[in-house]
C-alpha cells in the first residue's frame, strides 16, 4: 500500500503525531538545557542563628562554641509520683446493674472511669471518693474507691 492511496485523515492523523513528537523532544531538550544551569550550589540552603533556612552562609565571626559535653540527648525521666498520688472526687455517673460508672476528679475535673471491682466498698452518685489512678486497657481507671466520710 502506498502512500499515494492514503486518505486525507490518515494523512493528518500522521501529521499531529509528527508535530506532537518533534514538540516532545523540544521540551525535553529545554528540560536539558535547564539543569545544566542549575548546580549544586543553587540547592543549598543554609540555617541562622535563629534557626530560620536562609541562602546566604552563615558569618564566621558570630560562630559560638559548644562543647561535647554539654549537649544532652535523652528524654527527661517522667515523675510517676503524681499518679500514684491518691486523688479525691465525685462520682458523676454510676449505674448499679452493669456496675461501671464515672468520677469526676477533684483536681483536673477530668471524668475517670470506674467498675464495681475496684471499689472497696459500694460506692453511688453524688458520693465523696479517695482513689487512685491506673492505666487501664482503654485509659485511666479508678482504683481502690472508698468513699471519703
């Protein structure tokens, strides 16, 4: 077949790819062209003394010296001294039948869940209790409940 039996669409269907290739190669030779103006010291940026990313290096005559020594890397050991305090609070919410309910700490005025379990003696709404705080499967909970006379 040839080229001569070709229809006007074919022919315009070729053309557009042509076009379409050649306009390619345009942009990746330009894409090429680009980076090779940008070099390595376009990408580095530079940190201040205030901690703020900047282009220009940093002036050597505000250069501080920090020793090895005094750089500390840890965490900072929790005090646990406030959770094992015993607490003081209200019970909001308790429903005898399913044995669960709520205090509503004193301090924090955070609502604590409570079970039948870990009270010392039967505990109802509105009551003054002393309890102490521990991590339960779903946060904290309530324990050794007695009620505050």
């Amino acid at each position: 077949m040839g080229r001569s039996q070709e229809t006007f669409n074919k022919k315009e269907v070729r053309n557009k790819k042509e076009k379409k290739r050649k306009e390619k190669e345009k942009k990746r030779l330009a894409r090429k062209e680009g980076e090779k103006k940008g070099g390595l010291d376009d990408m580095i940026a530079y940190v201040d003394e205030n901690g703020m990313i900047t282009d220009t290096p940093p002036d050597p005559e505000k250069k501080t010296k920090v020793k090895a020594e005094d750089i500390v890397i840890s965490v900072p050991i929790r005090d646990d001294s406030e959770e094992s305090s015993e607490r003081r609070g209200t019970v909001a919410h308790f429903n005898d039948s399913k044995g669960y309910g709520f205090i509503r700490d004193a301090e924090t005025r955070e609502s604590v869940f409570v079970h039948e379990s870990n009270t010392l003696e039967p505990i109802k709404e509105g009551n003054l209790v002393s309890f102490e705080l521990e991590k339960g499967p779903k946060g904290l909970t309530a324990v050794g409940v007695k009620i505050v006379k």
